[in-house]
C-alpha cells in the first residue's frame, strides 16, 4: 500500500517539474539546430507554436501574409536588406516550420521601489527617453534603429531600443512593440537580441517577449524573435508594426522580411486602433527613479549625440493612418523621464527628415544620477 501511494506522489509531482523547465512548446521539434554561441533553435510545426494556447486563440486561423504590407504599400523609404541571423549559418528550418530559440522562463519581474521624487516615473520600474507623437488614429509605425550593445547592471534589469504602438488610460495601456534589448533574464546573456514584446495591462502583471508566452503567431521559418544580433553592432535595422485593415492582426516586420503578427483578439484596447506612437529607449529596473540609481545604460550608453550618432539613433520615422501609405509624423514630442540619467533630443531644423538621439550611461560614471 505505501508502495503504491509513492508511485501516485511521483505522478502528481512529475507534471509539476517538467513544466518549469523551458519555454519551447511540449510539442516535439521536428528539427533542432545547435548553434556555436550555445544557442539551440528548435524549428516546430507552425500549427503547434505556443500562440495558441492562449484562450483567445483557440479556434484561430493563421494569416501567413499581411493584405497591407507589401511593397506597392512602401514606396516612401527603402529598408536595409535582410541581415542573416548567426543561426542560419548552422542550418535551416524546413518549411511548415517556425524557429523558437529555446530558453529557460525567465520573465522579468517587479520589485518595490522607492520613488524619488525628483523624478517623473510614470510607469513603475521603466524609464524612457523617447520621442512620440499622439492625437490621430495610428495603424502602424516604422524606423530605422541602431543596434547597441549597452551595460546592464544585473539580471533584474534590461535595456531596449524600439517602435511602439499604444492606445490605452495611463496606467492600463495595452503595447506592440518591438526592437532591440539586452535582457540578461529573458535570453540568459548580455548580447543585443532581436524582440518583440506585448502588454495589456501597462507593463504591470502582464508581459510577453517574443514567443515565451502565448500570444504572437509566428509566420516566418527565417527569423528568429530574440535572436543575437550583436554582429550588427553600430548599423541599423528596420522595424515595421502594422495593423492589416481587414483582420486587425498587428503585423510585424523585420527589415524586409514579415516575421508574424500579434492577433487583434488579444488586445482589449489596441484592437483597433493606437492612439500614440513613440520611438526610443527604455530601462528597466528595480532601481530606476531610486537612490541609489542602476547603472544599466541606454541606448549605446552615450548621451544623445546628434554630431557623430554615437549614441541610441533613430531615423525614417514614419505612421500610419487608418491604414493609410506611410507618411512623416505632423508633431513630435521629445521626452525623458530621467534627463540626468537618461537624455533625449530631436534633430529636426535643416535637416531631409527628423532624427532622434537618445540615451545615457544611468549612474554607471555618471555623478548626475543619483
């Protein structure tokens, strides 16, 4: 009889155990690729990636393409080509597949801090330096984003550069975004890494980077969403959102490449429409708006730097309207919530088109944040 009752102990505890280890899906990859760098890319059967485990997409349907975004759509800015991620040089996924770089659950989490009130920390736990534009109906969104490699203080920390689209009460937003981070607990190193991420609920509870939860559909067999791009260190990549008008699927590409979308059923508010759109940096941390500061920087870890570009850089911003082509923000709005920590500024007198610099070291060598 006791044999028996450890036998059921041991069924009860397995599943437990088993859940915790990684985020790929419990589906059986049908080809793995090692790569060099200690990366493993699991490539899986595009019908049983981990979207759809989310409750809202239980009978969905995957769009393989966006009905907006295509060329004929695109005519106002050209976007570089396609840099190869460092795992295709180790193979390929065969097609019906999608890559999952795998990677333990490592989602970042909030810790109290103490506010200080010398600071203008909206949402808790983030600081930006951005430049934004609001007022309108936006559909979509599109840069140019300098990769950087920036100092990040600990694994309770990260640092990102981006597009994102919003719509929602200052607290309750829900986001798309994606770019650029260093994010030592999401990717277990401190290499810059291709995201995409999303919230519905202003960064507070919820959260999700790239494909460790429920919730983007993944398209692309190419790109790998937190894959290391720290090879293209100091050169540019191209991030587009866009919401397909007949769908409301969010689509988003990678330079030229579409790499998914996150579905209109997950968004309470962004469904339709964003009603703000910004570019720019981000840190977060336990330690920003305290004494004493994170060090984590931003962007390159320079202070804007609109002479030589030496700092986080952004160019070729442009919207989208109701769906409409591409165009240039009518106003832009620089901003920081730590101008000592963090600076922010817009180049937009006798220049072709507006450019935005940003960044800083937060209090790594830096007196003024503290």
């Amino acid at each position: 009889m006791a044999f028996k009752l450890i036998i059921f102990s041991l069924l009860l505890i397995t599943p437990i155990v088993t859940s915790q280890k990684t985020s790929i899906p419990k589906s059986r990859p049908i080809k793995t690729i090692r790569v060099k760098n200690g990366d493993i890319i699991d490539c899986v059967d595009i019908y049983k990636q981990p979207a759809f485990k989310h409750p809202a997409l239980k009978n969905h349907i995957i769009q393989m393409k966006s009905n907006h975004l295509h060329p004929t759509t695109d005519q106002t800015r050209t976007s570089p080509k396609v840099p190869s991620q460092i795992w295709q040089q180790y193979g390929s996924c065969p097609n019906g597949t999608i890559p999952i770089r795998r990677t333990s659950i490592n989602h970042p989490t909030n810790h109290p801090a103490n506010i200080h009130p010398s600071k203008v920390i909206v949402t808790p736990h983030h600081s930006f330096s951005v430049v934004l534009t609001e007022g309108f109906s936006y559909s979509g969104a599109k840069a140019n984003i300098r990769v950087w490699k920036p100092y990040v203080e600990s694994a309770n920390d990260y640092s990102s550069s981006k597009v994102m689209l919003r719509n929602g009460p200052l607290q309750t937003f829900d986001t798309a975004e994606a770019g650029w981070a260093v994010n030592p607990k999401v990717y277990n190193d401190n290499n810059t890494h291709l995201f995409a991420y999303w919230t519905v609920d202003g960064m507070k509870n919820t959260g999700c980077f790239d494909l460790t939860c429920p919730g983007f559909v993944q398209t692309s067999r190419e790109v790998v969403l937190g894959g290391d791009i720290s090879d293209l260190y100091g050169s540019d990549i191209t991030i587009q959102i866009s919401k397909d008008p007949y769908t409301s699927n969010w689509f988003l590409r990678y330079n030229n490449k579409e790499v998914g979308y996150w579905p209109g059923e997950i968004f309470p508010i962004l469904r339709h429409q964003a009603n703000l759109v910004q570019w720019g940096g981000e840190v977060s941390s336990p330690n920003v708006g305290t004494h004493p500061h994170t060090s984590t920087a931003m962007g390159s870890g320079k202070f804007a730097d609109f002479i030589f570009g030496s700092s986080g850089t952004i160019k070729g911003m442009l919207i989208e309207e109701n769906s409409n082509p591409l165009k240039p923000p009518e106003n832009l709005y620089p901003s920081s919530d730590e101008w000592d920590c963090y600076d922010a500024y817009l180049l937009k007198e006798y220049v072709k088109e507006p450019s935005f610099f940003y960044g800083g070291p937060g209090s790594r060598n830096n007196p003024r944040c503290q």
